[in-house]
C-alpha cells in the first residue's frame, strides 16, 4: 500500500541529489573571478617570436645599456618603459633616438648625461631602440 509513496519519496530524493542538493561547496565568488581572469603575459611570453625583440634584447643584453636603464624602474637613466611612452615607434624617432644613444647627451631626461656610444653602429642602435619602444604600456 505504501509503494507509491516510498516510490515517490526515492524519486525525489534522488532529483535532489542530482540537482546538487546533498553539495556544499567552499567556493567563494573572489576564488570564481580569479579562476576566470585572464593571465597576464609577460613581455617574454608576448614577444617571444618576434624578431624585433629577440634582436633588440639580444644586442641591449651585450651593451652596457643595462648598468643605467632597466624595463620598467628607472636608475640613473629613465626606464624604457618610460622612453616607450614618450616616443611613438615610428621610422624617424627610431633614427632621432638611435643618434642620440651614438652621440650621447644630457637635459632631456634630467642633468645626468647619457655618455656617447661612438662604437655603436647605427643598425644596432636601431635595433635597440625599436626594442625599446616596443615596451609601451
């Protein structure tokens, strides 16, 4: 007599456990957005292949640019993250900016002078600079 209503009583049961009545869960809506936020990619990861970059970080990396400037924090000369957001990347600023790292100067970015690079040649110094300006936030 009571199998309908034992039957009735499973069957609910089990539409509640199917549902996610039986769960709990720690989650938290903080935990939800990070999992869905993108990653941010670094500038290696962005640039890997590009041979701008991989050209240009290769000759900084064998000058002795990196005892006065860094990426993103400036020491004695500004960041190149700065000289990025001073100066589009355009044909003529790369030639402009490439003279001045050959000639060396002082007053644009303080009264600390940048020496000259006279042993530079004019390609490489190019090719720095468009590595740098690459680096706009």
């Amino acid at each position: 007599m009571n199998r309908p209503l034992n039957l009735g009583l499973i069957a609910l049961a089990g539409l509640t456990f199917a549902c996610g009545g039986g769960e709990t869960t720690t989650e938290t809506v903080a935990e939800v957005v990070t999992e869905a936020a993108p990653k941010e990619m670094t500038l290696e990861e962005k640039y890997q292949n590009d041979p701008v970059y991989i050209k240009g970080l290769e000759k900084l990396k064998a000058s002795d640019c990196t005892s006065c400037h860094m990426v993103e924090r400036k020491i004695v000369g500004p960041s190149y993250a700065e000289v990025a957001a001073k100066y589009e990347s355009t044909e003529e600023n790369v030639a402009m900016l490439a003279a001045k790292v050959i000639a060396g100067g002082v007053g644009v970015w303080g009264e600390v002078p940048m020496p000259p690079h006279a042993g530079l040649s004019e390609e490489d110094a190019k090719d720095m600079i468009r590595y740098v300006l690459l680096l706009k936030k």
